[in-house]
C-alpha cells in the first residue's frame, strides 16, 4: 500500500502532467514520454497483464513493452520515480 505522502506527491504531479499545456515549455521525448506512460501504469495497475499488441499496433507496443520492462517494480517505486521525472522535466524546462 502507497504511504500517504507518496501518493500525494504521485498525484500531485500526475496533476501537474494532465494540465501542462499541449504548447508550453516541457517538450519531453517520446523516450521520455514512454517512461512516464509506464510509470504511470506501473503505479496506478502494477505488472501488465495483458496480451502484447500485434505488429499493426506500433505504437501499443512501445507502450507495452516500456510498461513490461518495469514488471516486478513495486507500485511505490514507481510512483517515486514518476515525481521524480515530472521534477527533472519541470527543472529542466522550468
């Protein structure tokens, strides 16, 4: 179970994710991009469970497998990791 603070601070910048402006300054990398996607998923589901999607689905499949990769890595890990990306991204284009 998430400590109180960590899911805060998780929520917090999950926030912050959703209502960055599609325009603004964080012009993160699809590298990047998939990182976040898989922490997100990772925090809020745990490992993937699902079928990997076929060949005519590219972009499903970067997405499963970058969530894939992060199998085994506990829900408050990940969620840690995930403020800690949104904090670099936010220093970094700040």
């Amino acid at each position: 179970m998430a400590t109180t603070d960590i899911l805060q601070k998780f929520e917090a910048a999950v926030e912050r994710v959703r209502t960055a402006p599609a325009d603004g300054p964080i012009r993160p990398s699809n590298e990047i991009k998939l990182r976040m996607y898989a922490l997100f998923r990772q925090a809020s589901e745990g490992d993937v469970d699902s079928k990997r999607p076929g060949l005519l689905d590219p972009v499903g499949r970067f997405k499963y497998d970058a969530w894939a990769k992060l199998s085994g890595t506990s829900k408050d890990a990940a969620m840690q990791d995930y403020v800690a990306e949104v904090e670099a991204l936010e220093r970094k284009y700040g």
